[in-house]
C-alpha cells in the first residue's frame, strides 16, 4: 500500500472513530438543540410576517406614526430579530460549542487523546 492510500486510512479511521465517539455525539445533539429551535421559531416569525402581509393587507397598512404602518415596522423587526439570532448564537457558541469542537479539533489533528 502506498504512503498517500496508508494516510488515508488512517484519516478515514481517525475521523470514523471521532464520529462515534460519546463526546462528538454530545456536541452534535448540543448543536442541534440549540439551532433547530431558534431556526423553528425564526421561520415562523417570519412566516407570520408573510402571511399578514399576503392575507391582512389591512392590518399590515395600518399606520401607527405618521407614514410608518405596521408592515414598514414588521419588516425592520425582521432584520432586527436576524442580528439578534446571530448575536445570541455567536455567544452561545463561544461557550458550550466551540470549546469543545477544539478539543476534538485537537484530538484529530494532534492524534491525542481527546
């Protein structure tokens, strides 16, 4: 066997044996307890928006301050929740997600012990 294939059999155990170990299958299920309901309730902020603005024309019209309508500020707040999402994820990750991820990160790279 050539030094290239060798080297990739060894990548391929490497990677296989982080994929099924405890600590990357906590990190994944951490991930994916975090991101799937933000990315739930995010989609349905805005799904909201999309269906006031298709089925309750009057309501999305309605002015609140002189030209600024509900519509206008339903929209704004889309931006703003989007940065928000973005603010919180950054933060959530730098703690509970990031430390660990160099730690496998480390363990693949390095080849010690995780």
């Amino acid at each position: 066997m050539s030094n290239d294939a060798q080297s990739r059999t060894d990548d391929d155990s490497t990677f296989t044996e982080v994929q099924q170990s405890a600590e990357f299958t906590d990190l994944r299920r951490r991930f994916r307890s975090f991101v799937f309901p933000l990315t739930g309730a995010f989609l349905a902020w805005y799904f909201l928006f999309v269906i006031c603005a298709a089925f309750a024309p009057a309501f999305m019209s309605h002015k609140l301050v002189g030209n600024i309508n509900v519509g206008l500020v339903f929209g704004l707040l889309q931006f703003v929740s989007t940065f928000a999402i973005t603010i919180v994820y950054v933060r959530w990750a730098d703690r509970h997600f990031d430390p660990v991820a160099e730690k496998i990160r480390n363990h693949v790279e390095g080849g010690g012990q995780a």
